[in-house]
C-alpha cells in the first residue's frame, strides 16, 4: 500500500484488515522510540518528552499541509470541465487530512486511498478503481501526477495513456522512458490538455 514507516508519526492506521491492526499496533511504541533515540542523541533523556513531542508533532502536521501557488487556481479552471479525482497512496487519515487542512477537498469528490482500497500505485488495480469509481474508461481519464514511475509509468501499464508528469524539479527522464506530456508547473496544465 505504499505506506512508509515514517506515517507512523502522522497516522492512527485507520481501516479493516491484518494489516492496519498490525500498523496500529506497532505505530505507538515507534512514535515513542524515534523521538526518544532522536533526543537520546542529543544527550537529552527523551522518555517523557519523546512522548510529549510526539503528540505535539501529531497536532502540527496539519497545520503544515502547505500549497504550491498554482494548485488551486488550476483545479478551480478545471473543476467546471472535468470530473476530478485523487488516487494517493498512504494511510487514509493522514492523506483525507491533507486534503482538507489544505481546502483541496472541495475539489475532489473522488478520493481513492491505497489502505482504503487495498492497492497503491504503480500497481494497476489502483487505477481500476478509479476508473469505476468516476464511471469512466480507461481513454477518458487523463493521469496527472508528480512522479514518474507511480503516476504516469502507472497509469499507462493500467490502459491510461493521456498521462501528464508534473515535474516541479525539472529533472530528466530515463530516456528508455517516454514521457509525452511533461510540465513543470499547473500553470502550464490547461494548454497540455488541449495538446492531448
């Protein structure tokens, strides 16, 4: 499901099956231990205070879901002309407070989270759930995402070939890769539509 160890800071672990019990289960003594070792480095007994900084942390980080400048004024262009949705991989509370700490939520009344639904990207069953949950075929949606292998390599492996790469950071592609819609800001993201 794509969920990293470092969502233990962050999530409760939500959600039915082996695998979210056994993640709420391990994420406490975690959270205390990472910021115990962390202050324990620094010569600080942390017991006490790891388990202080760790609820601390957990009411910060929604308050730190910040906004590239372009991201609203694109999803409001699009909002009138498209269906949209989110396909995120991660625990669901984490990625569900996201979206709404930062206000994208309004955007988006399809929201399909990996430990929700099962699969993350890459892999290809993520992306047939979206396609039935927005009613849609595989040559209607259009990919948009910032990472290569996960959102673009992804989706066309799943049958959708409109695929748009987000690369704020400019970086080159593999060159066995083909890329054919690449971008480095939202801004840019109304005129790719019209190219594809």
């Amino acid at each position: 499901m794509q969920i990293g160890s470092v969502s233990a800071l962050f999530s409760g672990f939500p959600g039915d099956g082996p695998e979210m019990a056994y993640l709420r289960a391990w994420a406490p003594t975690y959270r205390r231990e990472t910021w115990s070792r962390a202050l324990a480095a620094l010569g600080v007994d942390g017991q006490t205070l790891g388990l202080e900084l760790a609820d601390a942390h957990l009411a910060c980080f929604a308050a730190s879901c910040r906004l590239y400048d372009d991201v609203v004024p694109a999803l409001e262009q699009l909002g009138g002309a498209y269906a949209l949705a989110v396909i995120t991989n991660g625990p669901a509370d984490v990625q569900r407070a996201k979206l709404r700490t930062s206000g994208l939520d309004r955007f988006f009344p399809t929201v399909l989270v990996s430990s929700e639904i099962g699969f993350a990207k890459p892999d290809e069953r993520a992306f047939a759930a979206a396609t039935r949950a927005l009613g849609a075929s595989t040559v209607e949606i259009v990919m948009i995402g910032d990472h290569l292998e996960r959102d673009v390599i992804g989706a066309r492996k799943a049958g959708i070939t409109k695929a748009i790469w987000i690369d704020r950071t400019g970086s080159q592609p593999d060159t066995k890769t083909e890329v054919v819609h690449r971008i480095t800001s939202l801004t840019q993201l109304v005129s790719a539509l019209r190219t594809i």
